[in-house]
C-alpha cells in the first residue's frame, strides 16, 4: 500500500468535512446575520419606551409567549391561514407555470394575450376583495381567491420570459436529435425556464403574505390577519405587536424553505454560474 493512500475510496477527507461545516456556518451566518442584528438595534432602543402604541421589545416577547405557545392561537388562526396561503400559492404555481410556458411557446398566442395581461396586472388584488366576496362569499374560498389572484402574475409573467429566452442552440440539439413532445417540454422548456420560474416564486411569496392577511381582516372569523386586526380594535397593543412579529418569523421561515428548494432545484444552474464565473477569471 502506499503511504500516500490514507483516505480510502468512497469516505471523505477531514478537510472536506470541515469545508462543508464551514460553509453551513458561513450560510447560517448569512441568513441570520441581518435578522438578529434588527432584533438586538429594536431591543436596545426600545427598551426604555413608555409610549401605549411602541412597548419595549421585552414586553412583546414575554406576551408572544401567553399570546401564541400558550394557548390555541396557533391551531385556530395560524394553522388557518397558512393553509389559505399554501391553497392560493399552489394554484397560482400551477395556472402561472402552465399558462406561461402556453404563451411563451408560440409568439401568435403571447401577441393575443399580451394586452389582457398587462391590463389584469396593473389591476391591485386588494381591490378584487369586495368582488371576490360577491361572487365567492366569506369563506375559504374568497381568501384562497386573493392570494391566487396577486401570486399568479410574477410566476406566469416570469414564466413567459424565461420560455423566450430558451437557448436556440439547445432548441436546434433537440430538434435534430428528434426529442420532441413532453421529452422536449420538461428537459429544454421547463428546465431552461426553471431559474426565472424560481424568481416568480420568490416575488409570489411575498405578495401572497400580504394578500394572506389582507384577505383576513375582511369578513373573517379566523386567522393571523384576523387576530391582529382584532388586537388592534380592543387596544391591545402588546397582542398585536405580537402578531405582526410572529407574521415576519413566517414569512422569514418560509423565505429560507423556498431557499432550500432553490438550491436542491438548481443545482445545476447554480453550478454553471461557478463555471462561467471561473472561465472568465482565467
């Protein structure tokens, strides 16, 4: 055996192992680097406030506690409305990828409904509440409504223009090796238009939040939306800080959850950007 063959094939290296602890750390730090140090800036200024409407931050911890762990909050209000935004999101991914990739294909079809497009996306989803409440009634399925109805567009208008920019290259490989049909649809369209689908996403999630709570604070018996809004009409001040902090830390889990499906996602992608960023060091 040589002296040199201390690793044996298939096991990594310590060095190996203490790079990807490293950059785990180094990710964490870069995720909650920004998050703490808010929290710590809200902590230190906040902590001698008398005003009713600010309290200090301390305060709105210790009442997070008896508001949301303590009680049935999260089950009848929390549960509730992340499954409305689970509902809407998953539709708008649904309508937006499949309708986008429709009018991204065919030049005549993306000519027809540019127009309507653009003139249904300048329209505010918060303004489709009262209507959505005519047609839909107060249930599940207006709140559903909204959140579909704001999502929808930067995944199908980010959709569009990730079909157009399909490399022609690629579409000449696959028309001369005879890879036609869903072959061609899933491994050149959807896979070519994946980095600007992702992009839709993350601006979706956002505005699906948004519209989440909107939502809630119409005609409603439930929810995140709901309890804040009823915290702030019985001044409960303390409650309703609470709220609005438990609203960021979702939004922030979901954030780093659609992170994590980014990177398991486009792998590659993120791959060939090292690649090409390397190549041009050179």
């Amino acid at each position: 055996m040589s002296a040199h063959s201390t690793v044996r094939p298939g096991r990594r290296s310590p060095g190996a192992a203490v790079g990807t602890v490293a950059r785990v750390l180094r990710w964490i730090a870069a995720v909650l680097g920004l998050p703490v140090a808010l929290l710590a800036l809200w902590w230190v200024l906040s902590a001698d406030s008398e005003t009713f409407y600010l309290p200090p931050l301390a305060e709105i911890l210790a009442a997070f506690d008896d508001v949301w762990l303590r009680s049935d909050r999260l089950r009848a209000d929390v549960l509730p409305s992340l499954l409305r935004l689970s509902a809407g999101f998953g539709l708008a991914v649904v309508l937006g990828v499949g309708l986008g990739v429709l009018i991204g294909s065919f030049r005549r079809v993306r000519a027809f409904c540019e127009p309507v497009l653009e003139f249904l996306r300048a329209v505010p989803p918060p303004v489709l509440v009262p209507v959505l409440m005519l047609f839909a009634g107060f249930g599940n399925t207006m709140k559903v409504l909204v959140v579909l109805s704001g999502c929808v567009w930067p995944i199908l208008l980010n959709t569009v223009e990730g079909v157009r920019a399909v490399d022609e290259v690629l579409t000449d490989t696959c028309r001369c090796y005879g890879i036609r049909g869903p072959a061609r649809l899933w491994h050149l369209v959807v896979r070519s238009a994946s980095p600007q689908i992702v992009t839709g996403l993350r601006q979706a999630l956002s505005v699906g939040i948004i519209l989440m709570v909107i939502s809630e604070m119409f005609a409603a018996n439930n929810g995140l939306g709901f309890s804040i809004i009823q915290f702030q009409r019985t001044f409960a001040v303390t409650n309703m800080w609470t709220g609005i902090l438990l609203l960021g830390l979702l939004g922030f889990l979901l954030a780093v959850l659609l992170r994590l499906f980014e990177r398991r996602a486009l792998h590659w992608y993120s791959g060939l950007r090292q690649f090409q960023r390397n190549d041009g060091h050179r």
